[in-house]
C-alpha cells in the first residue's frame, strides 16, 4: 500500500534509518503500488521512473530520493518541499504534483505528470542554428524566433505565479523549461525553490520545511546554475534572494535567446562564478573574446565588437539588460513585469506579422497588375499592326477586329490599375495595423515617388507635390538603417552635379540659386563651387546662376538642375551621322564690348516650334553674343547717311499699312535726313533693311534666330518671362505702362534677362531669321504651322500690345517687307567672329 511519508517519519523532518531488511531494488512490476515503466532519467537528487496508476490508469513520472541523501535532514527537507510547493503551484506552465510517499526501504517519492518535449535549450540551439546568417530563419522543425519568444514568455508566467505565491525559483535555466509537442511549457525541478513564507501574502505556498527554522538554506550557501545565477546569489547571500533574482535568471535565459549563448561561458564552475561576480555579461548578440580569459577591461562595452547573425529587437534588448541589472533594485520587481514587457513585444511583433501578409499580399498583386499590363499592351499592339495592314478606306466589319482588340487592351488595362488600386488599399491598411512599418513604408514612398515624377512628365505641378508630399510622408517614417531611405532622402532633396571645363581654365565659379521675390527670380549667392575645370561638383536641385570670373571678365552661365540630374554641357551630333560628343564642350570667357552680352553654348527650355510652353523642348544652342539693347534710330541713322541716296531710301522707316504714326527717321523737304529722339529704339523697320544694317556693321554682325533670341530672354530654366514667371505691367515697357511710343532704352532696368540683355519682354519686338539651331529631335516636336515663303519671325514684347507678347515662346511669322510702330531689331554673332 501507499504510505504517508510525513506520517512515517512523525511529521517532522530528521534522518531517516534504512530498512537494511528490505530490498533496495526494483522487482520491475510495482513501485508503492504503481506499475513501474521503467527509467526515464536521473539527477543529483534522485532518479525519475515511469509509472502507471493502476487505478486510474494514467501514467505519471515518480522521482525517488536517492539512499544516501535520506541520511541529510537539509535534502530529505528540500525534496519534501519540492513536493509540497510544486502541488500548491497550480499553474499551466508548472508540473501538477499528485502524491507524496516514501518506499519500503526508506526512499521518499512523489508523482507528477510525465513532461514529454525538449528543453528551451535544444529549441534555441535549433533557431540559432537555421539563423546563422543575417535574418531569423524557420528551423527544419518549424521553430521560429517569435515562437520561441512566445513558449519563454509561458514560462515567464508560471514564474509569475509562483512569485505571487511567494515561491522563488533560484535555479532557472534554459535546460529546466520543457516544451511539449503541442506547445505546453513547463517550468521543471523546483528543487532550490526558496518558501518566502504566507505572513504578507495570500495565498502564500507553505511547506513543512518553512515551519521548521532549523532547515532553512543558511548564509555563505551558493546553489543554482553559475551562467544564470544573479550576483547576490553568486555571493551567497540567501537572504537577498527574491523575485528580483529570479527575473535576473529569466533575463540570462533572455539573453541566451537573443545571442545563441549564456551569458557567462567558462571551462569550470568557479571560471564562471568568478565572471559573475567580475563583471556585467557583454550585450546580446556581441562577443568580447575567450570567456576564461577576463580581465576588467572587459567591462567597457566600446571595446567589445559586435558579431555577425539576425537583428535584435530593441524591446527585448532593453528588457534583458535591466533584467539582469547588478544592483537588483534596478531590475523588474517580479516576473509579472518582466513577463509584461514580454506580451508587449510580442502583441507587437503579431501586429507586424499581420501587417506584413497585407504587404506580401500588395506584393502578389502588383504582380497581377503588371501581367494584366503586358496582355494589353500585347493586344494593342496587335490591333494596330492590323489596323495598319487595312486600307483606310476599309469597311467597318474589316476594321472590327482590331477595334475589338483595341477594346480588349483598354479592358486589360483597367483591370491593372484596379489592381494597383487595391494595392495602395493593402498597404495603407498594413499601416493601420502597423503604423511604424518600415517595409509598407517604402513600397508607398516608391509609388508616391514614380506618380511625381509622372505627373512632372504630364506637366501636371499641382498633382507632381501633391505626390511629392505623400511620398515624405512616408519618407520620413523610414529608419535610417533602412536600406531604401539614402537613396530615397537623395531623389526627395533632388542635388545633383555639375561639370564645367571653361577656356582658359582656373576661373573661380561662384553658385547663386534664384529664389523668388515678389514677381521675381532673384539670384542669391551661396558660395564658391571652385575653379574651373569643375568634373561632377554637387549641387542643389533647382535653377542657379553660374558666375564665372576670370581677371576682370565675367560670365553669366545659367544651370537649370532637375533632379539628381548630371549637368555636363556635353552637345548632341550636329547632324543624324554625326558621333556623339563625350566630354563637355569648352565653355570660351571672350571680352565683349559695352553694348554687349554673352549667352554660353548649353541647352535650354523651348517652345519652338509649337509656340505653346506646354510643349517645353530641351534643345542646344551654340555660344553667341547679343546686343544688350535694340539698334536706337541715333544708330540707324548713322547707317542711312553712310549709303547713297538711293540706297537709303530703301532704308528709310515706312508707316505701316493704313497708319498715319509720326516716323523715327524721314526726309525733310530739302531732302536731309531728320531724326526724332535719337536714343529710342528705331522702329517702322523691314526685316531686309534691319538684315542690311547688320551687314553694313561687318564683324559677323548679324539678326538672331528666333530660337537665340528666346534663350537669351529665358535662360535656361524655361521661364515665362526674363525676370521670372509671373506678369506685371510694372516691370516692362507696354501698354499697361500707358506707353504711346517705345520708351528710351534701358528705361526698365527689370526687364533684364539672367545674361543681361535689356528689354526683351517690352517696349519693341526684334525682327530674327528662321531658327538656326542645333538639337536632337524629341517626340513631342511638331512642324511649323502656316509659315509661308519668305515670312520671318518676329519676338518679343512691345509697348502697344498686352501680355501676351511679353511672354519668351511669342512667335510671329510675317513677310520681311512688313513695317510696324512697335517693331524694331537688335544684332548678335557668333561667338568666334568679331571677339576680342
């Protein structure tokens, strides 16, 4: 029969005397009245079989003393009490003690419930091992990094109910947490546990040895696992022993999680003891060297270098480090808060692992998307090569086909964009689950980024910063570890580069960026870029002005700098055969004269020849120089007294058609040639007369092309207006100056272009000859319109007409013999002929 072991030995606890009378052995059938199964393993304080209840047929595992401890009050008492607390602990993650007895021959038992599984320990080494790279891998079992979080964070609440029942458990380690098939946890051996008694708790756990003060553990006594032992324990001060220390021991066991290792490794029991009590261990997941080999260096954690292997989380590094805090007083005050920071993680890490299906799902269905496009554009292709084989006079069943598949490509299309619509709703509602999620961040910031820069193609500004503003939104939420944010962060703020080799080289480059004042681009200076050559120098993105000096010359070179973009002044072939150049075209410094502005060779902004700023073109022109204002009628004058009589009345201002308007220059009635306000541009001018004053001035002197004349009013940026992109009658000669004749030049200081030349949005328009341009062909290039032989164009502002003319990209074709009032001209050449 089973027999009370507390009744046989009188209830108290003392030295038990062996029955020498009966056998020590197993007969292998029955132990106190249970089927014995046979061995399932041993310890320092006994042995474990397998057993059947007979009567209930259930099987148990028993622990059985050894002999010789039987002879020792001190173990005869912790094992009673083992017994005795582990029963009162009634809590999943703690093994049900069912009963206590003692054998015949002396040896006391209990039974509990048979704990099948591996140990934390062996699930830890199997994590580590499928992780050994730079991310956590599932083991070949199905262990995951999040799993093994959740059967510790079980763990750590059995821990927590035995601290609320005032049991303290002294020897947790990875090996003494058992983890079942079905994800049962287990916390095992409570053979060290420390009774804190009932008299402030309730419900406290109490066992014979709590009421018997003579087999209390004394002071100076250390018991426990060395790697996982808090200091105070390693000291043997019994007495500092609590909850606190168990939370150290839970945050060892943490640590050996995060790092694949214990804290303290050494070849002895007394190395590692000595580490203990030494020194802090070294963070998770770094190394410090051979764990034998310490000196007091090592507690300085700049020195320690970090080791390969997947990222930790923060959360739970911080938790570790204050568990396992030196001064107890800095740890968590039981194992509920501990745990506590443990659920939160991992209800954090579960939102993420949530968060993250909907992003792979928004991955999957991009991917759908993009099959959908590629249908499309593959049936649209087809019913345009169709489309193309028919006559156009083909009948509507012959041409049905390929409009049917015209049909079919729209309907695929559609079904792309749906689905990319469902994509954006997938990974906003990741964030909604998420809302720091790095991965949901970038893909949105990727999307946001392509829409800008779509909507910037479509010249659609208002919708490109709408996109622009989404995409920092989620910019911004990126950490800066991530992998995407540098080159994310470097499109948003957009610098580029720029090269520039001028002739002669050495001349000091000064960067000053336009910035908008009132109506007004206005250069600010921002320093030096250096000296020239300058080979793939940053800069910012946006429109700048470059002023090269050299000695006493300098020259205004507009950059206009799109994002990231490499401005390199490298010129497209001159004709369809011609090589592409590969290095930058040499940028001359010449010496111009007064009346003179230099416009460097680069490429620009242009209407041409659409006339619409909607059709923005970036063409190339070569270097030139301009006259800073129109030819005056002092100047032409000289021109006409310089020719016969004959020639100059060929020459002479005409009125226009119908107009009664007073002449600049005429011919009194003795025949001398008169001139009225000699400093006021001369007007009433044909374009042959205006052609052949250039022609009289020799040094390759002659009109502008149209194309000249609009870089030279717009720069490079493509503004609307040589001081910016906004009109106002304040700043330019024409009608809403209350104008009736063309003001003295230079009256408008404003009305001045990035290269200096005067007056190109006011007061006269300039006669220029057809486009003389170098350029690549864009797609968005469209013929001329209307332009009949023998018309020329006519540009610029004027001080009789509106707004409209002051505008860079105006363009009016008219026969060369035409005369107007508000129509004169200026002069340019090329920049090789007639420099100094």
């Amino acid at each position: 029969m089973k027999r009370s072991v507390l009744a046989t030995i009188s209830g108290t606890l003392r030295p038990v005397d062996l029955d020498h009378t009966a056998s020590l052995a197993f007969d292998g059938d029955t132990i106190a009245g249970f089927e014995d199964l046979g061995p399932l393993g041993e310890g320092g304080m006994g042995e474990v079989r397998r057993v059947r209840d007979p009567d209930l047929k259930r099987v148990m595992a028993m622990k059985i003393l050894r002999s010789p401890l039987l002879k020792e009050p001190a173990a005869l008492a912790r094992f009673i009490a083992e017994a005795q607390a582990t029963a009162q602990l009634t809590h999943p993650s703690i093994v049900p003690v069912h009963e206590l007895g003692r054998l015949d021959d002396g040896r006391v038992w209990f039974t509990m419930r048979e704990v099948k599984g591996r140990t934390l320990g062996a699930m830890i080494d199997e994590v580590h091992a499928a992780s050994a790279g730079e991310r956590w891998n599932e083991s070949s079992s199905g262990w995951t990094f999040r799993r093994l979080m959740e059967r510790f964070h079980g763990a750590c609440e059995g821990v927590a109910y035995a601290h609320h029942r005032g049991v303290v458990h002294r020897d947790l380690k990875p090996d003494n947490i058992m983890v079942g098939a079905y994800g049962e946890v287990l916390v095992l051996d409570w053979g060290l546990a420390k009774i804190r008694g009932h008299e402030d708790l309730d419900g406290a756990v109490v066992t014979t040895r709590t009421e018997d003060d003579a087999h209390k553990t004394r002071m100076g006594t250390v018991a426990g696992t060395p790697a996982y032992m808090p200091p105070e324990q390693a000291r043997g001060e019994v007495e500092a022993i609590g909850t606190r220390s168990d939370v150290y021991s839970l945050g060892a066991i943490l640590y050996e999680i995060l790092s694949g290792r214990a804290p303290y490794e050494g070849s002895s029991w007394r190395a590692v003891i000595r580490q203990v009590l030494a020194f802090a261990p070294d963070p998770p997941g770094r190394v410090a060297g051979p764990a034998d080999t310490f000196t007091m260096d090592r507690m300085h954690f700049d020195e320690v270098e970090a080791s390969s292997g997947p990222p930790l989380p923060d959360e739970l590094v911080q938790a570790c480090e204050r568990a396992m805090a030196r001064d107890p007083e800095d740890r968590h005050e039981d194992a509920s808060a501990f745990a506590d920071d443990i659920l939160s993680w991992l209800d954090g890490s579960r939102k993420v692992e949530q968060a993250m299906a909907l992003v792979a799902e928004s991955d999957e269905v991009v991917e759908d998307a993009l099959r959908w496009r590629i249908r499309g554009a593959t049936r649209r292709n087809s019913a345009e090569k169709t489309l193309e084989a028919l006559s156009p006079t083909a009948t509507e069943a012959e041409k049905r086909p390929a409009w049917d598949m015209h049909d079919a490509a729209d309907d695929f299309d559609h079904q792309g964009d749906m689905l990319l619509v469902r994509r954006l709703k997938l990974l906003h509602a990741s964030l909604v689950t998420q809302p720091d999620l790095a991965e949901a961040h970038a893909r949105l910031a990727w999307i946001y980024r392509h829409r800008s820069v779509d909507a910037d193609n479509a010249g659609d500004t208002l919708r490109a910063n709408r996109e622009r503003e989404l995409f920092n939104s989620h910019l911004l939420a990126l950490p800066d570890e991530h992998p995407d944010r540098a080159e994310l962060q470097a499109w948003f703020v957009g610098d580029g580069r720029v090269t520039l080799v001028t002739e002669p080289a050495g001349a000091e480059v000064e960067l000053q960026t336009f910035v908008l004042e009132g109506r007004r681009l206005v250069a600010q200076s921002r320093g030096s870029l250096g000296k020239t050559p300058l080979r793939e120098v940053p800069i910012p993105m946006g429109s700048h002005l470059l002023l090269i000096r050299h000695g006493d010359i300098v020259v205004r070179y507009p950059v206009k700098i799109s994002r990231q973009e490499h401005w390199h002044g490298i010129r497209p072939p001159r004709t369809t055969r011609s090589p592409q150049d590969t290095e930058p075209t040499v940028i001359a410094l010449p010496r111009t004269g007064d009346d003179e502005v230099y416009i460097p060779a680069g490429w620009f902004e242009a209407a041409e020849p659409s006339h619409s700023p909607a059709d923005q073109l970036r063409l190339w022109a070569d270097g030139f120089v301009l006259r800073t204002h129109p030819v005056t009628r002092g100047e032409y004058l000289a021109f006409l007294e310089s020719l016969s009589k004959e020639d100059a009345e060929k020459h002479l201002p005409r009125r226009s058609l119908g107009g009664e308007e007073d002449l600049p220059i005429w011919r009194d009635e003795d025949g001398a040639i008169q001139c009225r306000k000699p400093e006021i541009p001369v007007t009433n001018i044909s374009f042959e007369s205006a052609a052949a004053y250039a022609a009289w001035m020799g040094d390759g002197w002659r009109l502008p092309s149209g194309l000249e004349r609009e870089k030279a009013a717009r720069g490079v940026d493509g503004r609307a207006y040589p001081w910016g992109n906004t009109f106002d009658a304040s700043l330019t000669a024409n009608q809403h100056a209350g104008l009736t004749e063309p003001a003295e030049a230079g009256v408008f200081p404003l009305d001045s272009s990035v290269y200096g030349a005067r007056g190109l949005a006011g007061n006269v328009s300039d006669w220029c000859v057809n486009n003389r341009w170098t350029g690549p062909k864009y797609p968005n290039v469209k013929p001329v319109p209307n332009i009949q032989s023998g018309d020329r164009q006519v540009r610029g502002g004027e001080f009789s007409a509106g707004e409209w003319v002051a505008q860079a990209w105006t363009l009016r074709n008219h026969p060369g013999t035409t005369v107007r009032p508000e129509w004169g001209f200026r002069l340019g050449r090329d920049l090789d002929e007639g420099a100094e």
